[in-house]
C-alpha cells in the first residue's frame, strides 16, 4: 500500500510544502508541491492555513524541518558509544554549553569520527509550539529534523562514504554549510551571504532595481560578472576557506574538501557557482533530490517544481524512510504516540513481504523446472512414437529428425509422392524455415503444424524484435504467401518472449 508523507522545510521567509508517496520497498512519486511566502501571508500561522486549503496536504503524517538558524549545534566528546549512556549523560555535558537550563531544552545528536557527537539542540517550547501548530492545521507530526541535515543525510546514501564535502543550502538572507566526511554529518555552519545580498550586488553592477536584479538573477540574464559580484563571490568564497581551515585545527574535519555540492535559490546564481569551482579547484555541483533518487513528478507540476527550492521539503518527506540519518527532535516527551509510519514496523513488514517474494520466486522456479521437464519427457515421448509409426523398420532412433528426412526423401524419389504447389513436405518446410532464419538469432520453435495450406508456428525468441525479425525473414521464402505475427507474449520465466506465426503457403 502506497505511504504518503509531507515534507516541511521551514525557512525565514517561505515554507515549502512536498507530499511524496512511496511504492513498495523503493522508489516513489511526488504529488503535489507549494511554496507560501510567510511575510505575505502575516505569520506562520496564516501559511500553514493556506497550506492546508490544499486537499492533498489535509490529514497528512508530516515531517518537519527547522531553519538551522532556530537550532543550536555543539560538538561533544564522550568515551563510550552506548546509545544509552550517550542519552544519559549528554544532559550533563551540554549544561555549561548551552544559555538554557537542561530541562527546558530537548537535543539529538549524529556520531562522528573518534567518538564525538554533533549535537542538536532547541527549546522544548519551540518544539511543543510547533507540533501543535502544525498538527492543528494539517496532520500528524512524524519528525521534527534540522534543514540542510535532512537534505545531506539524504544525499550521502549514495555519495562516496570515503569522500568529504560541503552541501552549502543558499537561502534568502544567509547560507548553511553542511559539512560530511567518511559518510557521516561533521557539523553545521551559517555563513552570512545569501541571495539577497548577490541580488543587491548585481543591481549595483547592472545600476538598476533590486526588482530588475532579482528576475535577472533567476533567469541568468545578465553579462559576465561586475566588480560588485566579483567582490561578493570572493568574499563567500574565503569565508567558506576559513571555515575549513578552523574545523580542520580543531579536529572536526580531518582532510581538505573533495565535493561541493549546491542547493537553494541563491544556486542558481552561476558566477557564485564558478567562483567556488576556481577558488577550491573542485566542480561545484547542483543538487536535483529527485533526479538524484529517481523519484518521478506529478505531470502537471514538472514545469513549475524547482528541484533547488523544493530539495530540503523533500528530503523532509523522504527522512521518515530513512530511519535514524539525521537529527529527530520528536522524541522523548515529544515522540510520537500514533505516528502514521512506524519505522521499526514498516521494516518487519517489509522483511515478510520480501520473505514471501522470495519463496514465490523459488516456488514459481521449482514449479516452472517441473512443467518444463515434464513438458520434456512427453515431447520426447511423442517424437517416439511417431519416429516408431513412420519409421518402424529402424533398429534404434538416433538422430530422429535426420532419419525420418531421409527416409522421405527416398520416398518422395520413389513414389513421386508431395509434388505441386502446396503440397509441399514437411521437410522441405522445415528446410526451408531453418535456412531463412539467422543462425544469431537465439530462437527455439516450440510447436508446429502443417494443415491444407496453412502452417502454425510456434516458439520463443530473446524479444520481440527477434521474433518480428523471424517474420520478416520467413516472408522471402518461396513457398510462403503471407507471414502473419499472432500474438506475443513474455514466458514464465520472465526472460523470453512467446510468439504465434501463421503462414499461408502459394
């Protein structure tokens, strides 16, 4: 049964909206998609309204992402790796660090490299005010994880779990750089430069309006960078060094970037994208989620879905599949009592489904080896008893068809017998077959029959272009007057196509 989920990514200005449905073990679809302007609209609030005048959103286990600008991160190390413990003792380890009292805070934490811990934390009253909020206007509340970790933690299911990188997630007023190594998150940095700041710095290049700068920013249409967009693109560039270069002092990265990965508005802004391609001598690549999963798009919204807005919403939605990739708020006091995807759940469930798919599987083999071993032993059956009608004076049956071919042909120089037109001999026919068909063309002629002046052909062919092949190839034979495909279908076995050919002779 399809599970349907709603990913939102939460940002300073807009919350972007995904509902995404997934089919059996992998793969999947997304639905429907929006995008509401919270400043537009008067608050979060009025937003989350809108959204839930979408009937597809209505009633729908959500899952949520936090800007990283309402979280905060700290590195802690611990020396054990017991979940258990981690749980127990972190409260102690994060009080001196953080400007909140412990029990007022609710946190999660990834594993990194040499038993550390990026951990996450938030209010418990940030968190209880969201789950209601959103539960109040659209439907359950599933996870609550950090936006751009969501989206990485996706990313790195596929990525080179020996490579290290940067996803840098720009937004409206800042970026978010999420940093990985060895397959795993590091840490979470914002840098102040976003789309804003290069919309101003190319109207100041081109001496026109920000209005004017912002459509010629998502279109590209502009000439080559100014000297504003140089200097902010060199600025971005070194800011991002820096950090490198501090988290590599400090133990936090152990090795120098080996992948630059884009999302969000601001990259599509290409002099950004080739600065940092020339600064880190690295390609900076756009990130497409859905492409990058093989995840297909509703028709009617492919013209209108931007893969770099839309990346964290769906990443959102696909976190719940993910099982424990990236940070989850929803626990503890908060964890979800009637969540609509229990994950261990869904894993069992999936594991009897692939149990079952897999006796099936065996079962059709063992079933399909004995109908065809039996199918065998009759064939061979017959072809003896005819071989005995026919040709019952031979001593032992050797080579059956061969016997019986020179046994005709003596009689046929004998008797005259089979002369004319459509009288034509089954062997001459089988002859006359074999010669035409392409000794590479992996076909087996399963069934054949010879009435009047109509031959039925049977048999398999490795697709359904050898077996149009065979027929074109029959239809240049002498004595054949019309070749005529039936029908075509695939065998048990999945890996031959069964085909029909009618042949009516001259």
């Amino acid at each position: 049964m399809p599970q349907t989920i709603l990913g939102l990514d939460v940002g300073q200005s807009t919350i972007k909206a995904v509902l995404f449905t997934r089919n059996g073990l992998t793969g999947g679809r997304v639905l429907a998609a929006e995008t509401v302007n919270i400043n537009t609209c008067g608050g979060i609030e009025p937003a989350l309204k809108i959204l839930a005048e979408n009937k597809s959103f209505q009633n729908a286990s959500c899952c949520i992402c936090l800007p990283t600008t309402d979280i905060m991160f700290r590195q802690v190390s611990l020396p054990f790796s017991d979940d258990n413990k981690i749980r127990k003792t972190l409260p102690f380890e994060l009080e001196p660090l953080l400007p909140f009292a412990v029990s007022e805070i609710v946190a999660d934490y990834l594993k990194v490299h040499a038993g550390g811990l990026l951990v996450a934390a938030t209010t418990k009253k940030a968190i209880q005010d969201w789950i209601t909020l959103v539960e109040s206007k659209l439907g359950e509340v599933s996870a609550i994880d950090v936006s751009a970790a969501g989206l990485t933690a996706a990313m790195l299911t596929k990525k080179d779990v020996k490579a290290g990188g940067v996803l840098l997630d720009i937004g409206a007023s800042s970026t978010t750089a999420v940093f990985y190594e060895n397959g795993a998150i590091v840490q979470l940095r914002s840098l102040a430069i976003g789309g804003h700041l290069m919309t101003a710095a190319l109207a100041a290049d081109m001496s026109g309006e920000i209005s004017s700068a912002e459509l010629a920013k998502i279109s590209a249409d502009y000439s080559a960078a100014g000297t504003k967009v140089a200097a902010l693109c060199s600025r971005f560039c070194l800011e991002l060094k820096n950090t490198v270069e501090f988290m590599k002092l400090n133990g936090i990265l152990q090795n120098n970037l080996a992948a630059i990965t884009l999302t969000g508005g601001g990259s599509l802004f290409l002099p950004l994208k080739k600065e940092l391609a020339s600064y880190f001598a690295l390609p900076a690549e756009t990130l497409d989620l859905a492409r990058f999963k093989q995840i297909e798009i509703e028709g009617n919204l492919r013209e209108k879905y931007s893969p770099q807005i839309m990346n964290n919403a769906l990443a959102a939605a696909l976190r719940i599949f993910n099982g424990k990739s990236s940070f989850n708020f929803r626990q503890g006091e908060f964890a979800a009592k009637n969540v609509l995807i229990n994950l261990k759940g869904q894993a069992r469930r999936a594991a009897v489904v692939a149990g079952i798919i897999i006796l099936l599987a065996i079962v059709n083999l063992f079933l399909g080896y004995s109908i065809q071993s039996q199918r065998q032993s009759n064939i061979k059956k017959q072809i003896s008893q005819i071989f005995k009608k026919n040709l019952p004076e031979a001593q032992a049956m050797v080579d059956p068809v061969q016997q019986l071919k020179t046994k005709l042909a003596e009689n046929k120089k004998t008797f005259g017998i089979y002369e004319g037109a459509r009288d034509i001999p089954v062997v001459d026919l089988l002859k006359e077959i074999s010669s035409l068909i392409a000794t590479s063309n992996n076909t087996v002629i399963t069934d054949f029959s010879y009435e009047n002046s109509a031959v039925l052909i049977k048999g398999q062919a490795s697709n359904v272009d050898d077996a149009s092949a065979i027929k074109n190839e029959l239809a240049h034979s002498k004595y054949f007057k019309d070749v005529a495909m039936g029908s075509t279908s695939l065998s048990k076995q999945g890996t031959k196509v069964d085909f029909d050919l009618r042949i009516e002779l001259r």
